[in-house]
C-alpha cells in the first residue's frame, strides 16, 4: 500500500526519527495505528459507560436545581429506582 503525506504529517514524522524515538518511518506509522486502534477502543468502552454518567450527572443536577435533600439515598438508588419506571 502506498499512502500520500501532507507536509504536516511528513514533518512530523521525520521529527519523530530525529528525536530517536523510531528507526523508521514505517516504525512511526505502525506506532501511529496501534494508538488509534487504542483509542478506539477506548472510546467504545467510554461510550458504554456514557450512559451511566449522563444519568448520575442529570440526577445530580436535578438534586442542586430542586434542592432535593438526599437524606441516606444514594444518586445510584434512586438511578436504579427511576430505571424501574
């Protein structure tokens, strides 16, 4: 496969060789993709949880704008207790 470099990326490339970070630029792309690849599946796992933490950030908020006394109840209760609606 052959790909095309914008000036940028082939800057950065090279400035990854002379630091000495890689011995190659095909070392500084293969590094490249496993990061990607990393971050995407960061991403996917976040984004299972991205649920959760919008509920308890909605249920907080909703607790400060109505000044709603807690009293012992856990946010994850009553998250658990409005799934149950």
């Amino acid at each position: 496969m052959n790909i095309n470099l914008t000036p940028e990326q082939e800057q950065i490339v090279n400035d990854e060789l002379k630091s000495g970070h890689f011995r190659s630029a095909e070392e500084v792309i293969a590094t490249a993709l496993v990061a990607l690849r990393k971050k995407e599946r960061l991403s996917l796992a976040t984004d299972s949880n991205g649920d959760h933490d919008d509920a308890v950030r909605e249920m907080l908020n909703f607790v400060e704008k109505n000044r709603t006394p807690l009293q012992g109840i856990s946010v994850k209760q009553l998250i658990r207790e409005g799934h149950r609606l």
